[in-house]
C-alpha cells in the first residue's frame, strides 16, 4: 500500500509539475492577461508529459505487483511511445545535448523504431512466440532487422523522406504484429490485441492523409496522442482480461482439487461406517462397494482418456495436434536410439492453400483440410503411425521402425490419392495436391528430433520449388 501510494503521489507532481515549471517562468500578471492569447498545445502536452508518465509508473507497479514481465516491457513501450509523440508534436530530446540539425531530424524515427522494437518483445512474451511460433518469432526478428538498420540510412535523407520512412515502418510492423495475433491458438485475447492494432494501423493512415492534405501539425499531434491513448487503454484492458483467465483458470482448478478432497474423505467415512458392522454385513458391502468403485474407476478412466484425447486432437481434421506431436516425436525418438531402429518423418503441406481460402472462403480451405486429414488417415495402416496436424495447411507424420524407401512409398501414395481426389463444396470443383518432404533418422550422431524435422521440412521446401505435387528426400547429413 505505501508503494502505490508513492506512486500515486509522483504521478500527481508528474502531472502538475510541467505547468507548474511553464507558469513559474511568467509573472502572474501578465500570465492572467496573457491567457486568452496563449495556445492551448503547450497544455495539452505537459498533461500529455504527465499523463505518460502516471500509465508508465501504474504499469510498474502493476508489473510488481503481479510478477510480470510483459507488464514491465509494456511501461517501457508507454514511456518511449509517449516521448515519440511529443517528437512528433515539436518537442525534441536531443536539443539538450546537441544541435546536430541531421541528427535532429532522425529523433522521431529513432524512438518510433525502438517502441515498436519494445511493443515485438511484448508480443513474443505475451504469446510465447518463441515456443509454439517459431515462424512469427523469425518474422519479428527481421523485421528488428530492418527498424536497426532504418535508422542510420535516415541521416542522409532529407526531412520528408525521413518521416514518409517513419510511417512505413509502423505500418509494415503494426500489419505484421496483426498477422501473427491472428494465427495463435489463444483466440481469447487474440481479438482484443488485434483490435488494438488495427485502431492504431488507422490512425496511422489518417496521419498520413492529414499530412498529405497539409493538415496543421498541432491536428495530427491531436490524433497521435488520441491513438495512443485508445492503444493503452486497450492494451492495458487486455492484460486485465489475461489476469482475470489466469485467475479463473486457477480458481476452476482449486474447485475440482477440492472436489476431489471431498468425493475422498466422504469414501474414507463410509468405509470406516462399514468396519464397525458385522463382518457378514462387511463382506457383503465390502463387496458392493468395491464393484461400484470398479465401475466409477471405469468410468474416470473413460473420462480421463476422453479428455486426454480432447488436448491431443485437433478439433479440425481428427489427427493429433502439435502439442502431441512434440510429445510422441521425442519419445519414438529415444525409443529408435534404444532399439537402434530407423525412425521417418513426412512432412505434408496443401499447395496453394491460401488461393483456396482467398477464391473460396475459410470454410471451404477447412473442409479441403479436412478432406485432405481423411486420405493420410486411411494410408496410416499400422497402430505405431502417427498423423498430426502441425499448424494451418500443414501435416506431420511420425513412422516409427520405417526406412527411407517405405517413408518415400508412404509419401508418393498420399501425393497421388491426393490429386486424384476431387473436393466438391456446392457447385465448386477444387483439384487440390500436396507437397512432401521425407527424412530418415539412421542412428546418426548429434542427432535432435528438430534436426530430423529441419531436414524433412528443407525436402518440403525443395518439393514445392520443383512444383510442388510430389515428394522429396532430404538427408540429415545436409542439415
């Protein structure tokens, strides 16, 4: 309490102390009947200043308070955001320490490039990217890239040029971050943080009319402290709706906890009731309860299996989904260096999924999954084979004791059954083919299940740079 109650303290000087500091420099009297006259973006700034400074230092307390790290990345974004704004609106860092005009004129992209640099490592916190999206990780990556390397290119150019680069950049960052929030599996804060994005992608377009339509800067000032206060809001109601999940989530797990406590100790009562009756009445009982508690075991058995298979199914296709696949690949794989027996991977991709979706809708791409998970699904003859969605338009098979030649066999039997079949969605016909890429685990040395997926995946790649509907073999040795 008393650390909040400091910070609320620093927030209140925060606030006022800017105002304050411009009407020291003012003697009263002239302040007063100079009032009318002064312009109000001055004030609107210090409350800016002020007000930026109350989210940054909330956001921390916030961050302590709740041990999180993506709070604390989150006030670092507020704080740097805020000073790009009031950049934006004439209010310049670098004067105190230079007057470089070149190094001047690259301040507002300077701090643009570094809160968006920020606001990708909330994101690959806040959804774990480097885990469970690897592909988007590497797309932040470059994108850090190029926001690094923008910057010092910039001291060459000239003023427009510099901020047409600014709004660039945003824009290619605010649409890639959109991209990515749309393909993780957390589909509860997903629409929030995607909302969140596309307020601020618009907000960005409108700037770049007002200043194509040669807008007053204090206007799109306005706008750009508008969005960003629109942003935090959102943002901060987004790691309020996470909190709450979190807290849910823990809540229902207690209940059952105690549920289970309770359904126990109500058992243990019963059984000591039935010790202290005849040993005739016992036997009987003992007997009794014993089938029903067969029966109830039973009966949790089949529930435990079927919520086993619920968090290992994909709802979608009826294959394994990516989290049972990262669980079976290491267990076969130790399995194979124990047995020294060969273990292959097919990798499996639909061709031109995304024209199917963009032609036809989303609902006729997931019936073409579908129908696709059905052909790999009757080519899978033996029990130890495993077929697993692995994300979007692509699928994993994991073949235990397989070689290369049968992995290849398997691989060209789904390329043909596929494009030999024909998807009919109302009056549509679709002809839809698949790209494969096999590799083979042979007891090599230095050997991880990533590598064998690296090599699989690079044999999908050349596949679809051949021409995709047909199978290549990658060997681990090239990896």
């Amino acid at each position: 309490m008393r650390s909040l109650y400091w910070i609320v303290v620093l927030s209140f000087l925060a606030l006022v102390l800017p105002i304050a500091v411009k009407a020291e420099s003012v003697p009263l009297v002239a302040m007063v009947e100079a009032n009318m006259a002064l312009p109000l973006q001055p004030y609107i700034q210090h409350i800016f200043i002020g007000s930026g400074l109350i989210l940054a230092l909330m956001s921390f307390a916030w961050a302590r308070a709740l041990r999180s790290y993506s709070m604390v990345i989150l006030a670092l974004f507020f704080a740097i955001k805020s000073l790009g704004i009031l950049v934006t609106g004439g209010v310049s860092l670098l004067m105190i320490f230079t007057e470089n005009h070149q190094l001047l004129k690259i301040e507002g992209l300077l701090l643009a490039c570094l809160s968006h640099l920020i606001l990708f490592a909330f994101t690959i916190k806040f959804y774990t990217l480097k885990k469970f999206e690897a592909t988007s990780y590497q797309l932040l990556l470059r994108l850090s890239f190029i926001m690094v390397l923008a910057v010092p290119l910039a001291y060459f150019f000239t003023q427009t040029p510099v901020w047409l680069l600014t709004q660039t950049l945003v824009s290619i960052s605010l649409i890639a971050l959109l991209y990515i929030v749309r393909k993780v599996q957390e589909q509860r804060l997903s629409m929030i943080f995607s909302l969140t994005l596309l307020v601020s992608l618009s907000f960005n377009f409108i700037n770049y009319l007002l200043h194509y339509w040669q807008f007053s800067t204090q206007v799109i000032n306005g706008l750009d402290m508008l969005a960003f206060w629109l942003m935090a809001i959102m943002v901060t109601y987004l790691m309020g709706r996470k909190y709450y999940y979190h807290l849910r989530d823990e809540k229902l797990a207690q209940q059952q906890v105690l549920a289970s406590a309770r359904a126990s100790d109500l058992a243990q009562q019963k059984l000591l009731a039935l010790q202290e009756e005849s040993q005739e009445q016992l036997e009987s009982r003992v007997q009794e309860r014993t089938l029903e508690l067969n029966i109830a075991l039973q009966e949790l058995e089949a529930v435990n299996q079927e919520l086993k298979e619920k968090n290992t199914l994909d709802e979608l296709s009826g294959l394994y989904n990516r989290r049972y696949y990262d669980q079976k690949i290491m267990a076969e794989f130790r399995r194979s260096r124990r047995n020294l027996t060969p273990l292959s991977i097919i990798l499996i991709d639909i061709d031109h999924f995304k024209l199917v979706n963009d032609s036809y809708g989303h609902l006729t791409g997931d019936k073409c999954i579908v129908e696709v998970a059905k052909r790999i699904k009757s080519l899978l003859r033996r029990s130890t084979d495993v077929g697993c969605r692995y994300g979007g338009e692509e699928f994993c098979l994991i073949l235990p004791e397989t070689d290369a030649e049968g992995a290849l066999a398997l691989a060209q039997d789904i390329c043909q059954s596929t494009y030999k079949q024909q998807i009919f969605d109302d009056d549509i016909i679709i002809d839809l083919t698949v790209s494969c890429g096999v590799a083979t685990y042979q007891q090599e040395q230095g050997v991880t299940p990533d590598i064998i997926f690296a090599s699989a995946d690079k044999a999908l790649y050349k596949a679809k740079q051949a021409g995709r509907n047909q199978v290549q073999v990658s060997l681990l040795s090239e990896i």
